[in-house]
C-alpha cells in the first residue's frame, strides 16, 4: 500500500520518509526527545506539527499525541489548533476558488459547524487525530477552534467569541494567561497562531468581513460578522527577530523535527512591539 503525506504542498511519500529516517521513531523515543527539549509534567502547552517532518513514526500521529500525553502527565494540559477554514467565506477561496455561479448555493447549503464532527483543515494529522480523541474538548468557534485535554482544557476550550477570534477571551488569550508553552514541532513561526494575538490586540489592526455557517438557536443559518484581517505573512521574520533578541526560545531535536519551544506571554508582548514598529508603522 502506497501512503503520501502532504507537507506545504509537497506530497511526500511514505518510502521517502523511510529512507530519511535513520531509526523508527518511537513513544519511547519522542518522550525523550520531548522531555530534552524542555517540555515538562503539569505544563500547558499548545503543539502545531508535522507529521513527516518528525520522520517514520512507529504508530504515527498516535505514537506522538502518546508521548505528549506521558511526557505532560495527569497535571498537564495539551493543546492543539482544530481550524476549520473551509467554514468560511467561499467568495473568498483562492486555493482553488469556486465559479462565482456555486457561492449563493454554499451560502445556503453548507454544514453549520459542529464540534464533533467538523473536520480540521490544514492543520496536519497529528491535531485531526488529536480533535478525535476520547476526553479532547474543542472550543466552539466555526473557524478556528481550538481542541485541548488536561485539567484546565474546559477552561481554554469554553465560550470561544465569534469575534475578535483571537482576543483576550479566545483560548489563545486564556492560554496567555497561563503563560502557556508553544512547542513548534518541524514547523517555523510562520505557524505560531499566538502571534495573532498581538495584532488583535492592536488598536489600528484593519477590520475585514467574515462569514460562516453555524447552529443558532437550534437552526443552521449563514452568519456575518466583523473581524480582524488576520495576516501571518511577516510571521517568520517577527519569530525570528524574538529568537535572536530574547534568548527565550528553546531549539531542539524531536524525531528528525527540527523544533523550537517557547512561552506564550513574553512571545505576545515582543509581537506587539515588533507589529507596531515594523508593520503598522508603515502605514501611517
């Protein structure tokens, strides 16, 4: 049986893996590497991953959200982005777009977001298998949910704001809160959605209109509502200046993933600075 493994638009395929893997990883093996990097038992810790960056995992996006969960403990709270993006406005899609004849009919015909059944987009295997898993609670919100198991993840997970999507009451504010940990794994800054929460913390972030379908008052219906125009495009610049400056992000090895750890709440307050200097003031 052949499997690909989709990575930023390079479908790799699984003998490819293989052949870059000097050795299976495994439970064992993560838990180890995990706990060498820095992550620790009674830690909230929000993980965006690839899969085929770690290598050929023995048991795959299982084997990892096991070893998260062993290297955490009882005490811990693990923590994944569960974004639906494809609950959104398909006027505007350009990944593909659709003909402009079809967006009145999936105005009115697609599935209101359901928590439980939802499935992510583009957030990789490990947090679609992670949304699934029995005790996993996810927040509500029809675009960019987040899911999380531990003793504070009804705490993060409750009454997610339709809008700002990323404020100080979404789970990424409750997880600044917390000073969570952000553990990158074989994925780049560019990936950090925490860094969102600095540009909704902006007082001059542009606005733009969003639209999704969702259940309200026990009915499907279309709604729009007023956001953010969220852009992670300078993202990776911003995490590397906070790297080079800070001396708070931790770099590491898990499997083949080339991984960085750092907290959430000084990595928001540098991104506000850093929004305010190098992109907002461009546009005054």
């Amino acid at each position: 049986m052949r499997v690909d493994i989709s990575f930023g638009g390079i479908i790799m395929s699984e003998l490819s893996i293989i052949e870059s893997t000097p050795f299976p990883v495994t439970v064992a093996s993560l838990t180890q590497d995990l706990t060498r990097l820095g992550v620790k038992a009674g830690d909230v810790l929000l993980v965006h991953s690839s899969l085929s960056r770690i290598g050929w995992v023995c048991g795959g996006a299982h084997a990892v959200i096991l070893a998260l969960q062993e290297v955490l403990g009882p005490s811990g709270t693990l923590v994944m982005p569960a974004h639906s993006g494809q609950v959104s406005d398909p006027a505007a899609w350009e990944n593909p777009p659709v003909p402009k004849m079809w967006i009145e009919e999936i105005y009115a015909q697609m599935p209101a977001f359901d928590p439980t059944m939802t499935p992510t987009l583009g957030m990789g295997a490990i947090a679609e298998l992670f949304r699934t898993t029995p005790g996993t609670l996810r927040s509500n919100h029809p675009q960019v949910s987040f899911a999380a198991q531990g003793p504070l993840a009804e705490d993060i997970t409750r009454d997610h704001p339709l809008t700002p999507q990323f404020g100080t009451a979404s789970p990424l504010g409750r997880l600044e809160a917390h000073n969570a940990k952000i553990l990158l794994l074989g994925v780049g800054f560019d990936s950090c959605t925490t860094f969102h929460m600095a540009e909704a913390l902006s007082p001059v972030m542009p606005e733009k209109q969003m639209g999704a379908a969702i259940t309200l008052e026990g009915r499907r219906q279309w709604q729009w509502f007023e956001d953010y125009a969220y852009d992670s495009d300078d993202f990776a610049q911003l995490g590397a200046d906070y790297e080079a400056v800070s001396g708070n992000v931790v770099n590491g090895k898990v499997g083949n993933a080339d991984c960085k750890l750092l907290s959430a709440r000084p990595a928001v307050a540098f991104a506000s600075e850093w929004l305010a200097k190098h992109r907002f003031s461009k546009r005054e």
